[in-house]
C-alpha cells in the first residue's frame, strides 16, 4: 500500500463546480422574486432557504441535515448567490411554514419560465409532441409520515403524479398524493393546470398518453372539451388512453370473438390476432354525450411459443381510447412509446434522492416535490445542451443523459475556486472537455434566447 498523507490546503476547493450552473439556472427561473410574495423582517431571506435545499437536490441529496456539511463551503454559497446558509433545524422550519402558506402553488411557472427562456429542445414523437402523465409509487414504508398508506403495489409510502413532456421528459407538474388515493381522483384538475404549460413551450400538436387508471368517462370528456379548445385557438391535441376492461367486458367473450370473425390475421402457429375500431359514445356528469373512438386488439393463443398445444384457446382482450385518423396498428405502437416514461420516475427517486421524503408532515413533502420538479429540469437541461452533441464527454451515444450521468460528469467536478479582479474562476487543471462544456453552458445561459451551443 503507498503511503498516502492528507493535509489541508490554504487554498478554496471545490467538489461540486456545476453549481454556477444550477445557480445560473435559479436566477433565469425567477426563485429570487420569492422574497416578494413571502418577505422576512428578521432573519434569513426566504430565497436563500429555497435555493439552498434546490442546490442540495441538485447535488442528489434530500435530507435537511445534509445542508450542515455546506453551512461553512465558501463556494456553495458564492456559486448560488446566497447571504447566508440556513442550518438543518431552519431549514425543515421555513420550509415547513413555507408548506402552510402554499408556496408549492407558486413553484410550477419557475420550470416553465426556465424552459421557455433558454429554449429547450422539444423533439416530437412523429407528428406530435407527446405529454406523458401517469402515477407512480414511492416505497416510504415503516415511518408514521402524515399521507403514507397502502399503494397499488401493495407498499406503504405515497402516489404522486407526473407529468412529462417531449422525447426529453421535460417535467411539468409533480404533484404527492397519498398512497391509496385512486389514479383519476383529482387528476382533472391536474391535466387542466399542465396543458397551459405544455401549450406555452410548443406550438407542434400535442399527443397525451396516459394508462389506463385514467379510464372513466369523465376524463374522456375532459379530454373532448379540451381538443375543442384548443381547436378553437388553431391548436391541435390528440389523446391515447388505455382502455381497462374491467369485469363486464371481459366477461362477454362471444361477443367479442363475433366481432373479430373479419379481422382475424395470424401472427405465427398457434397465435393470431384481430384489429378493429369502434365507436362508443360517453357522457360527462352533465350527460353530455361525445362519441369516441375506440382501437381494439384481441390475441388468441392456440400454442405456446414452443408449439406445445393448449387445451383451451387463450383470450387476451386490449383497447385503447383515441382521437387519432390512423391504422390500429400506429396508435398502439404510438402508446407503448409510452412506457419510457418509467425511467424518469426512476430518475426522480433515485438519482435526486427522493424516495423516502424527508419530512413527517404531508403539505412539506408535497413542496418538496415541487422543487424537485425545478432541480430535475435543470439536471435534464445541463445534459440535453452539454453531453448529447459534440461537445459532450466521451460517452456512447445517446438522445437522452440519465441525470445521475449528468451529476457525475458535469455537477460533482472539483475545481480550484480562485478570486480575482472581483471575479470567481474555477480552475478545472487538465480537465479540458468538461470545462469546455461547463464554459459554454454558462455563456448559453448567460443570454436566454440566445443560440443553441
């Protein structure tokens, strides 16, 4: 083994050099106009308690005592323009007090704006730009946290929702709901509150996908009445929703089988399937009545894979609700693009550090969800402008970085912090790519609107 001696150093070093990123980031999106709406006469500004919990997630961490390790990092505080950094015992207070008072109402415009301001890139799925939103669950189980109960995996913890927009998986809204509240319970009032955002990034049509927890003919309606608005703007929204059986659909099979007689097509020995559409008219609780159309698939299985013959033929009944003029085939190719979707819940709870939520009280891990959804988008942002074109590091190719590669490669960098001429210079040493990206990400940011780097 060497022997290896540590010392400290009289110079300031810095680990996390992408932090004049992130802070860049937080004056475009507007987090210092909080101190408007939610002044203090005495103690710590309120912007510097939100920034300072948004540069931890930044970072990947969510727990309040993490902020201890950085209440005397001259750079943390430089980097985000902070007066101060709040302690682990202020911080769960202001943001609890913050919870009370519905600052998470407020939080939504800041990704919005960030996005809107820097131009993001939005890639469409096709024709359409897809908005993606579903629920997923969050494993807090074995605590007494306010909201926490039994999901539809069978885990304590909770159910938030999501909504993602573009090939990118922009995200525009991330709302915590409790583990047992059903998937269209105040999901509504959730898409009303994400069109008009998803609508202000894009002018391209806008394709929703959503699974089918969302079935019932009260969202369909809602959806009907939102293409007429839209319609009415000159805009175009379509939708594919996941048809859900549910016991009486199933139940008829006859039906069913007589309907396929004419689409019947075989897929290989012993399987063959059928593809029709129909329509199927809803009515919304005013009983208004929208006729809908309606993509169905029924496979039927005579033999396995192997060719081994099974007693009795098997039934698998699918259909999918949709407002797309094209072949069966294409909308439900268009659907299963939908299941991208999941890594991005993943990156949420894993790569920020959020599965199990900090806080005991239920209005404060919902805020803290809310800022998640800003320090995503940033993380996203840093690695759709800096490591998917030419000058990213050397990485096999991708359309999309993962955040946490994002976090290795562009946030968690040392660098020597040097102070001169009134003037903050990060020296990165010979570490000449990621400079270069770090560079030429901060002169993009510097202007908003300006040229894609």
């Amino acid at each position: 083994m060497p022997n290896v001696k540590f010392r400290a150093s009289r110079r300031t070093l810095t680990s996390h050099a992408g932090l004049s990123i992130i802070g860049q980031c937080f004056e475009i999106a507007g987090v210092d106009s909080i101190d408007n709406r939610f002044p203090t006469t005495l103690g710590m500004r309120t912007s510097d308690v939100i920034k300072s919990y948004l540069g931890l997630l930044c970072l990947g961490m969510s727990d309040y005592d993490a902020i201890e390790n950085f209440r005397r990092d001259k750079p943390f505080q430089q980097l985000l323009t902070l007066q101060k950094v709040p302690s682990a015992a202020t911080l769960r207070q202001r943001l609890e007090k913050l919870a009370a008072n519905d600052l998470q109402a407020r939080t939504a415009t800041w990704s919005t704006t960030l996005l809107s301001l820097i131009e993001a890139p939005i890639t469409a799925e096709t024709t359409h730009v897809c908005l993606d939103i579903d629920t997923f669950v969050m494993d807090n189980s074995n605590s007494k946290k306010e909201g926490v109960s039994r999901t539809y995996q069978k885990v304590d913890g909770y159910t938030p929702i999501a909504a993602y927009l573009g090939n990118e998986g922009w995200c525009l809204g991330l709302e915590l709901r409790p583990g047992k509240q059903h998937t269209m319970k105040e999901s509504n009032a959730f898409l009303e509150r994400v069109l008009p955002r998803a609508q202000g990034l894009t002018k391209q049509p806008i394709l929703l996908r959503e699974d089918s927890g969302f079935d019932s003919q009260a969202h369909l309606a809602l959806l009907e009445q939102q293409r007429q608005v839209f319609a009415d703007e000159g805009r175009r929204l379509d939708y594919v929703v996941k048809w859900n059986p549910r016991g009486s659909a199933t139940a008829d099979q006859d039906t069913w089988l007589a309907v396929a007689a004419d689409y019947w097509e075989e897929l290989r020995p012993g399987k063959r399937q059928a593809l029709w559409t129909q329509t199927v008219s809803i009515h919304d609780d005013n009983k208004t009545e929208y006729v809908v159309q309606r993509v169905m698939r029924l496979v039927e299985h005579t033999a396995d894979r192997d060719g081994q013959l099974l007693l009795e033929p098997d039934y698998e009944l699918e259909g999918w609700w949709t407002s797309l003029d094209e072949a069966p085939e294409a909308v439900i190719k268009r659907y299963q693009a939908h299941a991208t979707h999941e890594q991005f819940h993943s990156e949420i709870k894993t790569d920020l550090n959020l599965e199990r939520l900090p806080s005991g009280k239920f209005a404060t891990n919902d805020l803290i969800l809310h800022l998640a959804q800003l320090a995503y988008n940033i993380l996203r942002l840093m690695g759709q402008l800096g490591m998917t074109g030419e000058l990213s590091p050397v990485r096999h190719p991708a359309k999309r970085r993962r955040i946490r590669t994002v976090l290795q490669e562009l946030v968690h960098r040392a660098a020597l912090v040097i102070h001169k001429a009134r003037k903050i210079i990060l020296d990165f040493g010979q570490d000449i790519g990621r400079m270069t990206v770090l560079n030429t990400l901060r002169s993009r940011l510097r202007y908003p609107r300006g040229t894609p780097c």
